[in-house]
C-alpha cells in the first residue's frame, strides 16, 4: 500500500486547510500490543471492547456471547435499563478519569500554526491536555446528546471560561470566528475532569440514534460548521468502518465537502472490507499506525 502524500498534508495543515478526525484509535496511540487494560489501574485508556466487557460485568448482562458483550452501545443501554442513567454515567466518570499519556499525535496537532477544527468522536480529554500542554488556546464545542435539559442544544466553552455555555448551533456564527480560533469539536459528548457533573456521553443505542436522527436532518451540526467543511480535506486518524454508526455519521459529513477534494484514513492494518468502504466515500486509506504518520509529520514539521 502506498505512503499517504505527507508533504501535501502538511502543506494544507500548516495552512488550516485541513479538518483532522480523531477516533478511538487515536486514544490508544503509543498502547502496546499485548496491553490490557484493568478497571482498577492502567496506564492506557480501554478499547470500546474492554469497556463493554467491564460493563458488562458490572451489571449482569445476560449474554455470554462475544458479539454482544463487545458492543458497548448495546450494553451500555442495558447498564442504564438496570441501573440508571446516572449511575452510567458516574461510572464512566470513575473509570475514565484519570492521568492518560498524551499521544505524539495529539501534541502535533497542538503544535500546527493554524486555527483549526477538529472533530472528536472519544471521550477523552488527551486533545484538549496537547493544547493545555502546548499553551495554546482553544474553544471547546460538545454535543450532550444524553442530557434531556440541554435538548437540541450544543455546550460551547469560550478559551479561558471555567464552564460550557448551551446555545443553539446557529447562534455560534454570532462570537465565534474560525479563521482566528481553533475548536475541538467532540460530536460524542466528552468527559469533564474537574466536575463529573459536566459529563455527557453519546453511548447507548438510543443516544447514537437521537444523534443520528439529528445528523441525517442536519440539525446537529452547526451552520458555521459546514460552511467550513466544503473547504478543507478531511483527515481520519484511527476509525474503522466497522461500526455502521460511523459510517452513518460519515456519510452525512462527506456530502457537505466537495468531492475534487481528497480525504484520507490513516488506520493500522485496514480490512480489505474496510479499504472497499472507504474507496467507496471517494477516501485515500493508508495502512500506517498513527506513531508513525505522526513521526514522519513531525520531521516535515522541522524542515
């Protein structure tokens, strides 16, 4: 498989001609291999698997089968059937709240000169540490698809606000200028380090379909938002296609750029299946792990 076109990436990045994607392999860069991850001590974030499997555990759920204990979306419905959607959520809080290593990626894309915006499907705050680390400002915008009192509503927390202010997601053209401002944009909610009160989450099976009812009628994105969109290259660092929520997701946002320009995937060790998935939304996929597509960035970055 070829190298992706790195000088024609970092051009258009260097620029603020790129809107980078980061999933959830975005959150393990740097994990080895054979790591595990344990609910009581890791050095790692879980994989969406080994969360659903502790998930599972912790509630019962009544099937052995592996398909449907890897399914966190499945599971986490079951979770918050039985136990309650707040007990869900402070679990979460509990187990992803901690001191996570800051990939080589994250701090790359803290380090490009241009105002960006970045789209994030994790729940993980290792993005917004990059910048923190870097000094460098940012907006932050998060969709609470799981909090009822912020129904059709985005968060938004201007740089240096302690708290996320909701507003309808046309009004944000009103303060906020994307030339001059970075945004981390986390379309699946996020966690909230200092409050666990502030999390949300898109993670059950009725979350991702309130949210996908929302995308399907273009509701969910800002209008600021999609204007940029049909700009920029979209750059995807660590999906899979697998997930059919994804693809859903996906399709929806590759219909607001235009198609002479190129979009690439960067993801280690593409199914054919998934190669012919991206092939088929008109995007360039490149069997490369994200430690190395970010290292040889960085040397571009030093040239």
């Amino acid at each position: 498989m070829a190298e992706p076109p790195y000088p024609t990436i970092w051009s258009r990045m260097k620029a603020g001609k790129v809107i980078p994607f980061l999933g959830a392999g975005a959150s393990i860069i740097g994990r080895p291999s054979d790591a595990t991850w344990s609910a009581d001590r890791s050095i790692f974030p879980p994989t969406g698997g080994e969360l659903s499997r502790f998930l599972a555990e912790q509630t019962s759920f009544p099937s052995e089968n592996p398909h449907d204990r890897d399914d966190l979306a499945k599971v986490s419905s079951y979770y918050a059937e039985t136990n309650g959607r707040s007990l869900l959520r402070e679990l979460l809080h509990e187990k992803l709240n901690r001191q996570y290593p800051i990939g080589e990626l994250h701090r790359l894309l803290a380090e490009v000169p241009a105002p960006q915006l970045i789209v994030v499907t994790n729940y993980d705050t290792l993005l917004e540490r990059a910048f923190d680390e870097a000094g460098k400002p940012y907006d932050l915008v998060v969709h609470p698809e799981d909090r009822t009192e912020y129904a059709n509503a985005i968060l938004w927390r201007k740089h240096g606000a302690n708290r996320a202010t909701p507003i309808a997601p046309g009004e944000l053209a009103r303060d906020l200028d994307l030339a001059k401002t970075t945004v981390i944009y986390k379309i699946h909610g996020t966690l909230d380090m200092q409050d666990a009160e502030r999390d949300s989450f898109v993670i059950t099976e009725e979350d991702y379909v309130d949210f996908l009812s929302r995308m399907t009628t273009c509701t969910a994105i800002p209008p600021l938002f999609t204007a940029h969109f049909r700009e920029r290259n979209f750059l995807f660092l660590g999906y899979s296609l697998n997930d059919w929520n994804l693809r859903i997701v996906l399709r929806d946002l590759l219909k607001l750029r235009k198609d002479v320009l190129p979009a690439w995937a960067i993801q280690r060790s593409p199914s054919e299946l998934e190669c012919k998935l991206w092939d088929w939304r008109k995007v360039s996929i490149f069997n490369q792990t994200l430690d190395e597509f970010a290292a040889k960035l960085r040397r571009l970055q030093a040239v």
